[in-house]
C-alpha cells in the first residue's frame, strides 16, 4: 500500500536538501505542484513529507495508494506514530505536509473532507505539527481550509 515516489534519471527535481523551504502557504502549494505536476491520477493517493524545522523538505517522503473512500482510522494512527518517529529522529521540532490526489474534477468532495478530518485528528493524537492539507486533482492542487473542516465536526 504504500511507495516511494521515484525519480527518473532525467527529473529536474531537485534533491531535498536543494529545494526551498517551505515557510508559507504560497511556499506549500509551490513544493506540492513541482512534486505532482503533471497532475493526473489513477486512484486516490496520500502523500506524506517530513519538514525539518524551518520547512526545509526532507527525503521522507511517502505515498499511500488505493485509499478507500472513508479513512481507516487504526491504519491513519500508525502512520502518524511512525512519522512521530521520523520527526523525533530526524527532524526534531518539524511538521508533517500531506496531500490527498485522486482522479476528478478540482472540487471538494465530501470524501476529501471526512479524509481530511480525519488525517487532522491523527496527527494531533501524535502531537504531530501538520501544515495544511492539500487535494490534487486531475486539474488542479488546492487547500482544504480550516472552514471546510468544521463542516465535518459540526
């Protein structure tokens, strides 16, 4: 269920220690498009990437396939504590950048929320500092605000 995304030998992405750090939103959606342009996907996918402390990106960096439509909630609080476990051995004091991709239209569905929701809910159980959530679709990469999360709980 889960990968590592590979580059090819002739990707211009930059290596992790070659990028820019990531201290803003607009910094945040810059590093989601450069790793997941050209959008287009095949199923539904979360995207995992430790930031060390001033939003530099790390090498962990993580994908989860065929993600079903409602969370798992036992396999989200494992994932969490093993990225509790890189933040506390790798990149103390750091955050966590997520990402949900799935094919579709650009608009938020009510599964992306719930999704999420949910992530938001793990990561706080670990004490995981989490940047905002993005969703990539098949034409575009936005935020999941905070507003559409207080949909879920309300």
């Amino acid at each position: 269920m889960s990968n590592f995304r590979k580059r090819s030998p002739k990707s211009s992405l930059k290596s992790p220690h070659e990028m820019a750090p990531i201290r803003t939103q607009a910094d945040l959606e810059r590093h989601w498009r450069l790793l997941m342009e050209p959008l287009g996907f095949s199923r539904p996918q979360l995207w995992l990437n430790v930031l060390a402390p001033g939003g530099q990106p790390t090498a962990f960096l993580a994908q989860l396939e065929d993600l079903p439509a409602e969370p798992d909630v036992r396999l989200l609080d494992r994932v969490m504590e093993i990225n509790r476990q890189l933040l506390d051995n790798h990149a103390v004091d750091g955050s966590l950048a997520l990402l949900l991709a799935r094919p579709g239209p650009d608009r938020r569905t009510g599964s992306d929320v719930v999704w999420a929701a949910a992530l938001t809910e793990a990561a706080s159980s670990c004490g995981i500092p989490l940047r905002p959530i993005y969703l990539a679709t098949d034409t575009d990469i936005r935020i999941i605000s905070p507003d559409d999360l207080l949909a879920v709980s309300a």
